[in-house]
C-alpha cells in the first residue's frame, strides 16, 4: 500500500509505504526526504539487522531493536491519521497515528524519525519516548 498526504501551508508531503516486508514513512519537503521512520515489520521480526546488506531493503526492524513481535499491518487509510505542526517557520513535526494510537513523529533534519515499536534506537527508527 503506497498512499500520500499533502500539507500545502507547509509545501510537505508524507509518503506512507507498506510493502509486505515492513512499512515505512518518509517525509519529502522540495522532493527531498527530509525524515523517515520504519512503522512496522510484516510478520516476525529477523533475528539479526538487515541494514548491512542493501539487498534487502526495504529493512525489517530485528526482534533486539522492537517492542512487539507482531503488528497487524495496514491494510485501511482509514486506519492512519496524520497530524501536521506548522509554525510561521514553516513545518516543525509531522505525527502519524495508526488505529487511534500515535505511532510515530517525524521532524524535518531527523533520520531516523520516532516510533512507539522502537524498543532501543537503530538505523531506522528510535523510541516514541525519547521525541517528547
């Protein structure tokens, strides 16, 4: 599932991708990511990290780095609600909510960005915690 939301005041788009393997968002700002988050894995995370070996990209987030084994994917936009904070400075926090729940924040100049499955920080995401 590849679904996009506008923001227009901040000249942003948040490009939501779940592919089977793992989900990701990814903040674009001028056609460039400016910040991205793995959301979740598909199925049972990996034992060992998968970001060694760009072949197996997109990255499932290894059972070391999650809270929860398991994530029932996405398969609703109805499910995802995304919050946009933009100031006179423009687009500050992009967060996005997955049935109900804040899941992640996303910050323009933040890789990766904050997801609440994020056990310790790796490559592709860091805890939901630590962004407050």
């Amino acid at each position: 599932m590849l679904l996009k939301y506008q923001n227009d005041e901040a000249g942003a788009t948040l490009v939501f991708d779940g592919n089977g393997k793992a989900a990701y968002a990814y903040l674009i700002v001028n056609k460039e990511v400016v910040s991205d988050v793995w959301l979740y894995n598909v199925g049972e995370p990996p034992q060992k990290q998968e970001w060694l070996d760009r072949k197996k990209l997109p990255f499932a987030n290894p059972y070391c780095f999650v809270f929860e084994e398991t994530f029932e994917p996405i398969n609703d936009p109805d499910e995802i609600g995304v919050s946009w904070v933009v100031g006179s400075d423009g687009l500050r926090q992009v967060s996005v909510s997955l049935r109900g729940q804040e899941h992640v924040i996303l910050r323009p100049g933040t890789k990766p960005g904050w997801c609440r499955l994020a056990a310790k920080t790796s490559p592709i995401a860091k805890p939901l915690n630590e962004a407050k």
